[in-house]
C-alpha cells in the first residue's frame, strides 16, 4: 500500500533521529581515502569500501550521505556501484542524501531531479544537494518535484569554505546579502508546500567563526546540513553557539573524521558511534 | 606520438572555427524532444537521437555540448550512451564540450575534474561547464587541471535566465558584482596559466537586454560559451551588439532552434548550416 502524498522528508528525518540519532555519514571514497584502506583504485574497490561502511553502521544510521563526485570518478560502473549502496542502505531504513550539486535552469533541473527524485528514477534518494549561481527561482520547480515525491531538496546558503564568502555575502538590489536572500526564498518556497512539509532544505556549513545567526534564523523550520563538523573546523562542542534553538532542525554530518578510522569494520563502528553520541547530546539540548 | 603539454582547447577550437564555423550544437536529448522525434524515453530511444544528430553534422561542427542531465535521467546506461556519442563527435574531428555545471570544493572538485578531463578519465572531454557559488577559489585547481590536459573550464559568470540576475549583480565588499569579480577572477587565473592558453572560459548567456559591456572586458581574450540563441531572447543578428570586437572569442550556441527540425536527418543538416553560416559571418565581423 503507498500513501499520497507520502510522508515527507522532514517527517521520516524527525522519526529516525529520535530513535538513532540526527548525524549523517559522509560517504566519501576519494583516491586519498582509498589509497589509506589499502583498496585499489577501481571499481571493486569503491564497492568494498562502501560495503564496509554500510556493515559498521548496519541500522544504525538516520540519514547517509555518499558524494556522487567520487562515484562519477569511476564512470557508469561507479554510478552501478551507486545504485547498489543505495539499496543497501534503504534495506536498514536509512536515509540516502546524495551530494551532487546540480545547479541550472529550466528543462535541465527537470531532468535532475527525474534522476534522483521518485520511484522508477535512476537513483531514488530521499534528498540531494543543488546550489544557486543560477537563481533561488531556478530551483523552485525542482523542490516542487522533491515535495511530490517526500523528498527534500537541500540548497547550499553558507558553504564551509573561505572562499564561498566573499559571493555568498555579496548584497544585492534588495539590501539583502545573496545567502540571507536564499534564505529568504527557500523559506518562501517551504511555506508555499504546507505546514510541516519543508521540501527546501539548508546545506549550512558548521566552520567557525559562526554564519551569521541572522541567516539561520531566515530559515525558518528548514533542515539543515551542516557538513565540515570534526575536520573544517568546528567540533560538536560548537554546534549550540552556532544553531542554539534549532537543534531539532540540525543534521550533524561528518566524513572524514569517521572514515579515518577504517578500513576496520569494528574500529567504523566505535567512531560512527563516538558520532552519534554528541549528535543527540545536541539535538536533545544536553 | 603526444606532446606535452598537448594543445590547449582554445588553439584547438580556433582551428575548427576557422576551418567549420564557431557554432556549437547543443545536444538535448530532453523528455519533450523525445517525443517530438517519435522516440521513446528510453536509452534505446537517447542512442537514436544522438546517432541522428551525429549523422546530420558529420565533420562539418568545431563543438558540440551534450547536457549531461539529459543522459543522467536514464541511469549508468545513459552514461554508456554518452561515453559512445562523445567517441563519434571525436572520431569526426569535433570538440566535446560537457555542460555539467558542476560546483563543489576540494577534492571533491578533483574528482570531478578526474571524470572529466585526460585520456583514461570516464568521459575525456575537451571542456566542461561550471558554477561558482561556493566560491571561484574553489574552481582554480580545476583551472589547473583542464590546463594540463588541454582542455578548458567553462565558468558560468552571466546566465541567460532572469532569475540569475539578482545574484549575479549583487555588489560584494570589493565593490563589483558578483559577475564582475567571478570575471576578473577568471581572467587571473588564464593570466596565470600563461600566454594563449586560456583554460578557463566563460558562460555568458546571450539574451536581451545586452550583459554589461564591462563584464565582457573583464574577461579578457577569455572564450565566451553563449547560450540561448534563437529560442531565449537573442539571435544571431544580437551578436554584434553583445560581443563586438570580441568576435572571435564567441562560442555561439543553440539546441532547440536546430532540434526543432528534427527528426530527419536531411532537414537537421539544413537546420546546422542555416546556424552555422551567420555564425562564422559574425566571427568574421560580416
């Protein structure tokens, strides 16, 4: 039996955060991480290093978010490899977020999100990035399409790296600056989706000195992703001075810091969970 | 036998346009266009549309620019298709030009430049589109590693669609829009990258009102992608105004107004001349 319309991204989220816990896995296997598991450089050894990842965490997880880049890397095969951690992952109940970026207008983000988004896409996940050189406007279809399918469709505001800075608080016509204008509008295109929906989501990036509370406040209730927390500077400590009363709303992501720990399955286990321990201490407001 | 460092894209498309035309045919293999062709939204039905278009230029175009959504919805084996249609365009002598509008940071940049760029890479093109938001900083060593293989990085800095302006015109702390610093960002990095290389390009969108003039000076003797001729505002007798003086930097584009004449073979040749010929006109400042 399926229900319309299904439920939400932001509703599973809220659920499964309750009972595993809000952080989200990066599932990163550049040529660096590899190399540092003694797996080969290939295909196979993509699909091993997933393989152990997806052990370590078992049904552990809330949400896991692979970096389709380093898929890519391998080609069509990769993108197979792709798809197959994606079933395993939603075999545990565990949310996929794919990290792609995607970013462009008309027909084109159509054609995104029909890869991502709904039963029958190539890789029905539950979430993905996108960012908006292009224009807030140019997303607006593509969080639509998203809510259709209780999907959510996280738009970077404030990106984790120096550079993003000087672009992302450039001022527009408006007074505004180009993150607080995002903001805006991925607020405005939430309301639009009915209460409690929250198609949009934020990609807020957890560095230090903290964003502007003002942007996170624009916000609104929408998720944020806040990757960069244990390697680009900021820790678990920092996450109340940077989201205190919007802890519900936080989803703490981390790679790196969890994947130097491997390739052995028992030692991923011990750092997932030495993860997820702080990330409800958060969310619960401990 | 190769040379190193092997010639760069703009030698080489510089070369076509003399000898073909600057034109560059975008291949957009969209859900409607499908249907307009009488094919079905399969990779049965994506491999027939290129094969069409492959047949209808021959060796007769510099570029072509294949988005990379449109064979992304159709899974790994898109991608498949893909990998074969950009093997047909080279065998005739063509420029592959992947407009992926990718736009990350760090070593996820680098992994994507692996997929993209050199021989042994999943799809080797000769250039491929980009986006900003997370900061041009964060595109310079994907500069660098189109410049080492020879191939070019393609920048949006103005888009064709109007919800990009309010972005792309915000004023940052330097004083300049957003497009005018992503400009002289990009020029700085053909600067750096020494005499006539120039691997990295710009996307500028080519639509009525004019861009501003001082965007294009900007970018120096930079390459200048122009979408959107024909079908999104601009047409070939725009040129003038748009780029004057600058006509041989000029990468006029279009896929619609040629699609549109599809599906046979005899009426998509007639389709690229009528396209080609006011483009090497106006490259000839006729």
């Amino acid at each position: 039996m399926t229900t319309f319309p299904p439920p939400s991204f932001a509703q599973r989220f809220q659920k499964l955060a309750d009972e595993r816990s809000p952080f989200c896995l990066g599932l990163d296997p550049s040529r660096d991480v590899l190399a540092r598991w003694n797996l080969p450089d290939t295909v196979q050894g993509l699909s091993d290093f997933c393989d152990r990842l997806a052990d370590a965490a078992g049904e552990s997880l809330a949400v896991v978010k692979p970096q389709s880049a380093f898929f890519e890397r391998h080609g069509p095969e990769g993108l197979v490899v792709l798809q197959r951690v994606l079933k395993r992952f939603r075999a545990a109940g565990t949310l996929a977020l794919l990290d792609v970026k995607r970013g462009d207008i008309g027909s084109t983000m159509d054609a995104y999100a029909e890869s991502l988004f709904g039963k029958g896409s190539a890789y029905d996940v539950d979430a993905a990035t996108f960012t908006a050189y292009l224009g807030l406007g140019a997303l607006a279809k593509t969080v639509e399409l998203a809510r259709y399918h209780g999907a959510c469709a996280f738009i970077v505001v404030r990106s984790s790296n120096p550079e993003g800075a000087p672009l992302q608080n450039a001022v527009g016509g408006d007074g505004l600056t180009v993150a607080q204008a995002v903001a805006d509008g991925l607020r405005k295109l939430n309301d639009k989706a009915g209460r409690g929906v929250f198609p949009a989501g934020a990609v807020m990036g957890a560095t230090l000195p903290p964003v502007d509370r003002d942007v996170v406040e624009r916000l609104g209730g929408a998720l944020m992703l806040t990757p960069g927390i244990g390697s680009q500077g900021a820790g678990f400590s920092d996450l109340p001075k940077l989201f205190a009363g919007r802890e519900r709303q936080v989803i703490p992501t981390a790679a790196r810091s969890v994947l130097e720990a491997g390739p052995e399955v028992a030692a991923l286990k011990k750092a997932l969970e030495a993860h997820q321990a702080p990330s409800r201490a958060f969310r619960e407001g401990a």
